[in-house]
C-alpha cells in the first residue's frame, strides 16, 4: 500500500466512522464496486480504528474528564473539577449508562457475531440498510421537543441505546447516526444525545481494535511508514468530522446525511443490478 492510498483511506475512515454514514457500509460497498480495489489488511483496519478513537477522546476530552472526576471524591484534587453537586450526579449517572449499553451492546454482539459477520457478504444488504439508516436520519429532525439533558437520562435511555448500537453493527447501519437518532427520539437534547453516542463510541471502538488486534501477527517493517499516514489523517479527519457534526446537530439537523445515505444505498443497488 502506497502512502497515498493509506492517506486516501485514513481520510474516508475519518470521515465516516464520526458521521451518520455509516462506516461499514463503504468497507463493504467501495471493494465491491470499484474492479482492483484490494481493501486494507487487518493490521491498517485496526490502526485506522485507533485513529478515530483518538480522534473522539480528543474531541471529549472535557467529558471524559469532567466523567472520571466525577467518580473521585469531592476532596480529592481531581474531584474538584466539577464541583456542582447537580453535574457531579449527571456526570456519574452518565458513566452508569454508559456501562450499561455497553454491556448491552456486548452481550447481543457475542450472540449474534457469526450472524452479524455474514452480513458483510452481501452488499445489497448493506445498501438496503443505507436506506433505512437514512429513514432515520431524515425522521430525527421530524422530533421538534427536545429538552432533556444529560441529568434527566435513566436507566431506560441507557439499554435502548445499547440496544441500537447492537443493531448498528449491521453493516449500512451508521451506530452514530442511529444512536443519535434515538436519543432523540427519547427527547434528549440533540447535542446531548451527540455527546452520549460519542461517548459510548469509545469502548465500542477500543472492543474492536482489541477483538482485531488478537488476530494480529508481526507488523511488517516495511509498512510502517503507511500505518502512520493512516492513523494520523484517520485522527486529523476525524477530529474535523466531528466539529463538522456538531455545527450541523445545532444548526441545520441530520436530515442532510439523510440523502447522502438514500443515494449512496440507491446507486449500489442499481450498480450492482448493472454488474449481475
């Protein structure tokens, strides 16, 4: 792999994995279309993972702080941080449901892996599920009431939204789309529901570099140099994506991913009707 083409592919895992678009479905689309492509081996796969990831703790970080002082004690220096006793509890209750989706997220993708996996064959389903992604978005900005904030979340938000980001694990699913949009639906401030899916994002990501990574042998020296470009435009990109998004969350709503899904899951299906 050239560094252009690891640069190439850095950008459009920046790009994708924060976006409502849906990640997978371009590692499943983009090989199928386009004659020659050979797609990354595991080793760029997991690198361009912790890319992102980067990118979302970056972007975070006064979250996950704000998160992780929370759970201290009040007299501990780093307790400190949020002294509010109302925000310590919100931020505490957020910690909670993020561990609750996780685990809910977990338990159903063990379950159903080998199912899952097996819908990385097929590509008309990928593209079907683009459309449906799309549904979504294009409804998430039907919800006009949106006024709960991180304090209100309970029990309830935590498993449904671990439940949908199980469900994203189809490829053409977008998990940050679908689980913004459910949080919306649950009448969670639009960027409040942003942050919890990001937020949630992180040991979703750092699960499947990990579960990747156990399938890894020795990196070879000589790709290095394409590994770097990889991970660092990953990041770069994502960091962008996400400031993108939530100027977009705030000002004009989701419904513009909306109609890049339809088109995308629209010309797949024709492309490959064209091709068989």
């Amino acid at each position: 792999m050239t560094l252009l083409e690891a640069i190439i592919l850095g950008i459009i895992q920046g790009f994708t994995e924060p976006l409502p678009v849906s990640s997978s479905a371009h590692l499943v689309i983009i090989p199928a279309l386009i004659p020659g492509f050979r797609p990354p081996g595991i080793f760029f796969d997991v690198v361009l993972h912790i890319g992102t990831l980067i990118a979302v703790v970056f972007f975070l970080r006064r979250d996950i702080v704000n998160i992780i002082a929370s759970l201290m004690p009040a007299q501990w220096p780093t307790g400190s941080r949020t002294t509010n006793a109302g925000e310590r509890t919100a931020n505490r209750r957020m910690a909670l449901l993020i561990v609750v989706a996780t685990v809910v997220t977990g338990v159903i993708g063990v379950l159903f892996k080998d199912r899952i996996e097996h819908l990385f064959e097929s590509v008309e389903t990928t593209a079907v599920m683009l459309l449906i992604t799309g549904i979504l978005l294009f409804l998430s900005d039907r919800v006009k009431k949106t006024d709960r904030r991180k304090g209100d979340m309970n029990l309830t938000d935590g498993i449904i939204l671990g439940l949908v980001q199980a469900v994203a694990l189809i490829p053409g699913i977008s998990r940050s789309g679908s689980t913004i949009t459910f949080g919306i639906f649950r009448r969670l401030e639009r960027e409040t529901a942003a942050r919890f899916s990001f937020l949630l994002s992180i040991p979703a990501i750092a699960g499947a570099a990990v579960l990747k990574a156990a399938d890894m042998g020795q990196i070879p020296a000589g790709d290095l140099p394409a590994l770097g470009a990889g991970f660092l435009s990953a990041a770069v990109t994502g960091v962008f994506a996400l400031k993108l998004l939530f100027v977009m969350i705030n000002r004009t709503g989701l419904g513009i991913f909306a109609y890049y899904c339809w088109f995308a899951g629209a010309a797949t299906l024709i492309i490959r009707g064209i091709q068989q």
